[in-house]
C-alpha cells in the first residue's frame, strides 16, 4: 500500500509539469512559440522532455512502476480470494461478546429451531452459512473482494489496451474542398501518424467527397455576433465494393466508415483561382484553402504559378468575407460570411525554389529571392467574378464568383477504442462493488440455559470498511428473536 | 423574453447572495455560541428560581447542551441559519433554471454559468447530507466558500446569453458536467470535514483550537464521515473522466490527448486515489490522508479557476 500510495501521489505531482507547458503532440505551434519567447529556458525543458511529458522516461517510468506494483499485488490477491470464494466460513468464535454488535436474546424457545430459522434467514440475506454445532457462522460481501480486484484488473486492461491502440491505428488530416474527394491512402493525406505496426499500403478503402459545407453565424444576437455554428459537411462515401450513401458529418457527430471515424474539425474558404497568360490562355487553375487568421475569418493562402507565364508567380492572399476599412486603410473583416468578399494579393516573381523536387509547404511562400511586383500598399483587389491584370503584363488573374469552402477532416483508427471503454466501464463497476458492498461475517449462537430457556448470541465481524455493520446486526437480531417470539436483550 | 429571464436570474442570483451572507453571519454565530462555556450551572439556578417555567427551560436546556461527540447540538441561530440557507438556495436554484430558460439549455456552458451551478449542487450536496448526518457546523465554510465563488462568478465572469458552441452541443455537455459539479460537492463536504479534523486532531492532542470544536465529532468519527462522503465524490470523478473521455472521442476525435483540463481532472482522480489508499496505509490515517483530501480539493478548484482562465487548451468555454 505505502509503495502504491507513494507512486500514486508522485503520478500526480509528476503530471504537473505537462500542463504548464505547451505539448509537441497537442499544441507543436505552442512549443514553437515558447522557444522564441524562452530561449534560455528552453533547452533545459527540452532535455528534460517537459515538452513531451507523458511521453517522457521519467513520466512512463512512474506509471509503469505503478502498475508493476500494482500487478504484484492484485496477483497474490486474487489467488488468495478465489480460495476464499470456494471456502466455507470460518468456525464461530467461542467468545462473541467482544464482536461487533454483540447482543442477546433468551427465553422459551426450541434450540434446533432457532438455529434453522436463523440460518435460513441469513441465506436470505445473501450469507454463505455453515453450523459449527449450536451456532451459525455466516460471511456475505465477497463481491467485495472481487469489485477490487476487477477494477485494479480494468486499470492494466486500460493501459494494455491503450497502448494497443497506439501501435496498432493511426491518425490522418486532410483538408478537402467542396465537391472534392479524398481517398483513404497514405499519399492522399496532408499529414498521417500511423501507428508502429500500421501497414499504411493497407489501410481500409474508402473515398469521401463533400459535396457541401452549411455553417451558420450569429447576426442577431448582439453578444455573439458572428459567432459559428450549426457546422454540416454533406458527403457522399464510396466503399470498396462500389457502394455509395450519403452522410453528413457534424462536430459531435463523425461518420464511421470502414471502422474508422471521420472528424470534421476546421473550415475554411477555398477561393477558385485561375491565373491566364496575356494570350488568354489558362496556365493554373485551383481552389486554394485560405486558412482563418482570426473570428471574422480574415484568411490567408498562397497561390504558386510555377509554369505558363514569362516568370514564376506566388502569391499572398489575404481574403475579406465582408471587407471593412480600418481608420489605417488597411482592410479587414467585420463578418465572417461572404457578404462583401474581397481578395487581396501581393505578387512575387522570381524563383519559386520548387523546381529542385524539394517538398514546400503549401501555405507558406519564401519571398527572401522573389522581387516584389505588388506590395502591401498596391495589392490586387479582386471581388467574386472579377479579372484584373497581372502586374508587369505577366497575364490575368480572376477570381471566380462562387467562393468554395473547404473542411479538414481528420480521421481516426483505434482498434482497442472499444475495449478501452470496457475495460472503464469495468473499472467504475468495480469501484462501486468494491467501495460500497460491505463484506461481513455474523454469528448466531444458541446457547440452552436449562429448563427450556435458551439464550441466543449475535456478533459481527467487519471485513473492511463497514460503517453500517452493528445495524445490521441489529436488525438481524430483531427480526430473527421475533419470529422465535423473543426480544433481544438491551 | 430572453433578456427578462435574464435580467430575473441575476436579480435572483444576487438576492441568493445576501440570504446567503445571512445565513453566513448566522452560521458564524452558531460557532461562537458553540465556543462559549456550557451555561448549564447558572442556567440551572435561574430556572429553578423562575419556579413555574422551569420545566419548559430545562428542556430547551437539554436541547441546547451540547452532547460531545454526537455533533447535534441546535440552536437558534443555527436553526435561523438553515433556514436561510434554504431560502438562499431556492433562490440559487431559481436563478439557475431562468438562466438555463433565457439560454434555452442547461445553464453550464460558460465560466459564469459553470459557477452558478456548480455552487448549487455544493449547496444542495450540502442540505441533503443533512439527512443522513449533521454536517451543520459545516455551514459557514459551505455558505462562505459558496459566497466567495458567487461574488467572484458574477463580477468578474458575467456574461450575457450567447448561442452553444458546435462542440459544446452534446447530451454528454449535461451529464458530464452535472457529475463533475456534484463530485465538486462532495469534495467540497470532505475538505470541510477534513480541515474540521485536522483541527480536532489538534485540539485531542495539545488542547488548542477554537471552543466550538468540543461541540463537533472526535477526530476519528470526522475522518470516517469524510472518506465516506469522499468516496461518493471519487465514484462521481471517476465518471465523470469516463465520460469526457467519450465525449473527447465524439468531439475531438481522441479520447484522451492529455489536454490540461483531462491532465488537471486525472491529477485530481490521482491525489482521491492515493486518499483511499491512504486510509489503508499504516501511518497515514488521520492527518496525513486528511491532508490528501484537503489538497486534492485544493486541486478541484486550481482545475476550476486558474486552468480554466489561465491555461492554454481544448476546454476552452469560459466565456471570457
């Protein structure tokens, strides 16, 4: 118990530092962010791996102990409570009078009788019964024992299941654009985590398009005004054997496909760009996700036009759903659907540095060697349906009428998911059975005073926490002198 | 119809309040009143002087005296402070469900409605231990720790009506929170009982500590009503991470991601395990498991406050 207790009380403490800084695997920005700013304290965090806590050697040290412990100690346990389960109870104590609830009862009665009667009461009340001559020994709340047992077993199921699922599902993200598709496959994902013995040519097929995006934002009450909700991504799904349905995905509500989940947890606009050479001929066309910078949903995208025109072209957009002009002159947006949409761009011509085969972020454009052809001051303004030119005569740009949007999903495989609740659920039906059944013994114990008078003995015996155990007693004195027409002795 | 409920909860919220202060006021002079010497000698000579009424005074006598050990003592002013609390917790009560109607949901999905219904349950936790103990020397610290969190709620966290999240919108938003806040509360009895008997341990052992503590529990009995009292509590916690897990799950895709909220929430059900075991633990009954309780509920209200204001991460709902 004390090296139980111990691991326990530094489990805890050791949790702490985790939740001061930013995680790598739930906020990678947040540690970027707190390496810029500590630049002094960083490394020592990071040697330390506080960033990754619960990953770390010293965290999963803790809790491994723990449960090394832990199963050092439910194993000797449960051996010795599956004899107990298959034992009879032990043999009446010759003194009663220093057990728990010890009371009397005397008076004409039958000895044979009260003995039987008092044994079968006890059978009523859930007692393993066993006479040892004039007297009854009974134990009840074995449950007990086992509700313990099964919610220290749960926990290791937990862990073994959890670290299952770990090796054995994965994680991907991908963003999609409406009336776009995305096909379950490793290369068709932005970003996968697989799990160690994850074989990603494998995974289940399956292909999702969405067909729309409904979103709704507040514009009637004032204090939530532009707030977002009512998110539904319709999709169409193709399974493998060419069967097709559609289905909706909502925040709290993913779709379960080919035992995987699909999460819908970000939107954003995906403007349809086309970019013409000055003959008028198309050289790149796209949706391109702009990513949402703040709640009125002011969002960024970069737009690459490696070939077709006398130069490579990137772009920095800045779109406006419903542009507003700040006292500065610089835009923004005061709403976060498309009431008065603006795209803004600043060209770049140069070397876009992609051609080398290099993998680029799509959401990032490295300006250091481009020369800038429209800045901040002069950007391209473009509204939906709009052409305007190119600077330098490199060609057209349009933005097309319709403004897309684009959903990123994020998808799901954890195998041991479903035993991981089992095994909770077991955990809090063990902690219930093993906290709140009382385990006992009681003894009735007839004792013949001569003459036909006979007194009776009631004594218990707590097994564990037992606070209810002398009324128990009590009662089963009561009830058991009064069938036999005898009062217990106060 | 939306602001007047609104405008109607706060106006109950802050009525709650002053009942609240009352019954605190009340509650404080039951104390006193338990820390001065049992007036019986004295009282006893002015009663049979008054010759007639007597019989009347010795038997309130007898049902003021304090009886040590047993904690049921009554007196007016304890009697007076109940009453209040009652009032107080209708009209806390009352606030509660005119928020959730102005909202149209349950009224827990901001900083200020989580507090304004958290402190309910405390509240409620607290009148309906009642009938199965006498926990009323508890009511200034319920009362006054409930008042503290009122104040702070409705000053510093008040917001006006706004629509529910996406994420927010579950069936698991009731039941998660609702067992969360009523774990709250029995942590919140257990603590009580807890400080109460690391100062009667105090008072058994050396002699000092305040005078009401004659009139409470022994040492021993306090620690046994406060592992029983937190073990419901631990039963509600141990929920209530199972089913934010499952939410987690629908929600955010993981069912656990060691967000700081789950990280607080598993600290917390870290420090009531080590409690339990504790008990059964040579050398750690009695002050030193008392202590666990009293940090671990410490650990409930960091969790509440500081991570829900301060800290960075998914459970970000308070509004502010």
């Amino acid at each position: 118990m004390r090296t139980a207790l111990f691991l326990l009380l530094l489990l805890a403490f050791a949790a702490i530092p985790g939740s001061l800084v930013p995680q790598v695997t739930a906020d990678p920005n947040g540690v970027r962010a707190y390496e810029i700013q500590n630049p002094t304290l960083y490394p020592i965090l990071d040697a330390l791996g506080v960033f990754n806590t619960y990953g770390s050697v010293w965290f999963s040290a803790i809790y491994l102990l723990l449960f090394v412990s832990l199963i050092g100690c439910i194993i000797p346990r449960a051996r010795h409570h599956w004899g107990a389960l298959r034992s009879r109870p032990p043999r009446t104590p010759a003194r009663l009078e220093r057990m728990a609830g010890f009371s009397t009862a005397s008076g004409q009665a039958d000895a044979a009788a009260a003995l039987s009667s008092a044994t079968s009461q006890l059978k009523r009340l859930g007692y393993r019964t066993e006479t040892f001559g004039a007297s009854v020994s009974a134990e009840r709340g074995y449950l007990r024992e086992t509700g313990n047992l099964v919610f220290h077993m749960a926990l290791v199921g937990i862990l073994v299941a959890v670290g299952f699922g770990g090796g054995f599902g994965f994680t991907g993200q991908r963003i999609v654009v409406e009336g776009s598709k995305f096909v379950n496959a490793e290369g068709d994902y932005d970003t996968i985590s697989p799990g160690r013995f994850v074989d990603t040519d494998d995974l289940s097929p399956f292909r999702i398009v969405v067909d729309d995006f409904e979103v709704r934002y507040e514009a009637e009450n004032k204090n939530a005004y532009g707030q977002a909700g009512g998110y539904v991504a319709h999709v169409t799904n193709t399974l493998a054997d060419g069967s097709t349905q559609k289905a909706q995905i909502k925040v709290n509500e993913p779709l379960e496909i080919g035992g995987t989940q699909v999460y819908l947890l970000g939107n954003g606009y995906a403007p349809t760009v086309t970019v013409r050479d000055p003959e008028g001929t198309v050289v790149w066309t796209d949706d391109v996700p702009f990513l949402p910078q703040d709640a009125n949903l002011t969002s960024q995208g970069v737009i690459k036009v490696p070939d077709g025109l006398a130069e490579q072209v990137g772009m920095i957009g800045f779109l406006y759903p419903t542009v507003a002009t700040l006292p500065s002159g610089a835009l923004a947006s005061s709403f976060p659907d498309l009431n008065d949409p603006v795209l803004s761009l600043q060209v770049y011509a140069g070397d876009l540095g992609i051609n080398d085969g290099e993998p680029k972020s799509v959401y990032a454009l490295n300006t250091a060697d481009l020369t800038q052809l429209a800045g901040r001051k002069d950007a391209l303004k473009l509204t939906p349906g709009e052409t305007v030119d190119l600077p330098d005569g490199l060609g057209t740009i349009e933005l097309s009428a319709d403004i897309k949007r684009f959903v990123s999903l994020d998808v799901h495989r954890d195998p041991a998911q479903g035993w991981v609740l089992v095994f909770a659920i077991l955990v809090l039906g063990g902690l219930l059975t093993g906290l709140f059944v009382p385990r006992r013994r009681v003894w009735v114990k007839v004792v013949e005073t001569g003459g036909g008078d006979i007194r009776i003995e009631y004594a218990g015996l707590a097994r564990g926490e037992d606070p209810t155990l002398d009324a128990a007693v009590a009662d089963i004195a009561a009830k058991h002198s009064t069938a036999l027409g005898l009062k217990v002795d106060s | 119809m939306t602001q007047t409920l609104e405008t109607y909860s706060l106006f109950a919220i802050y009525s709650a309040m002053a009942v609240y202060a009352l019954a605190f006021i009340a509650f404080t002079f039951d104390l006193a009143r338990r820390a001065a010497p049992a007036p019986v000698s004295a009282s006893v000579g002015a009663a049979t002087a008054v010759g007639g009424r007597a019989t009347a005074l010795l038997e309130r006598l007898a049902t003021d005296a304090p009886v040590p050990d047993s904690g049921r003592t009554t007196s007016r002013p304890l009697r007076v402070a109940m009453a209040l609390t009652v009032v107080g917790w209708v009209l806390h009560v009352a606030a509660d469900i005119m928020r959730g109607l102005a909202a149209g949901r349950v009224p827990w999905a901001n900083m200020f409605e989580f507090s304004m219904t958290a402190t309910a349950i405390v509240v409620g936790v607290f009148l309906l231990l009642q009938f199965w103990q006498d926990f009323r020397f508890l009511g200034a610290y319920i009362t006054g720790f409930v008042l503290i969190l009122l104040g702070l709620a409705t000053v510093n966290f008040y917001v006006a009506v706004v629509p529910l999240p996406d994420a927010l919108q579950s069936a698991w938003l009731v039941i998660h929170v609702f067992v969360a806040s009523l774990g709250t509360g029995f942590f919140a009895i257990g603590a009580g009982l807890s400080i109460a008997q690391l100062l009667q341990s105090r008072r058994e052992t050396s002699g000092t500590g305040p005078r009401f503590l004659d009139t409470l529990p022994n040492a021993e009995k306090l620690e046994n009503l406060a592992y029983r009292v937190i073990l419901v509590g631990f039963v509600f916690w141990t929920f209530t991470l199972i089913a934010g897990a499952i939410w987690a799950e629908r929600a955010w895709g993981r069912y656990w991601g060691w967000d700081t909220k789950e990280v607080w929430t598993f600290i917390i059900w870290t420090i009531f395990a080590g409690y339990i075991h504790a008990r059964a633990t040579r050398g750690w009954r009695g002050s030193r498991s008392a202590t666990l309780a009293i940090v671990g509920f410490g650990a409930v209200l960091f969790n509440f406050t500081i991570v829900n204001l301060f800290f960075k991460g998914l459970h970000a709902y308070s509004g502010l």
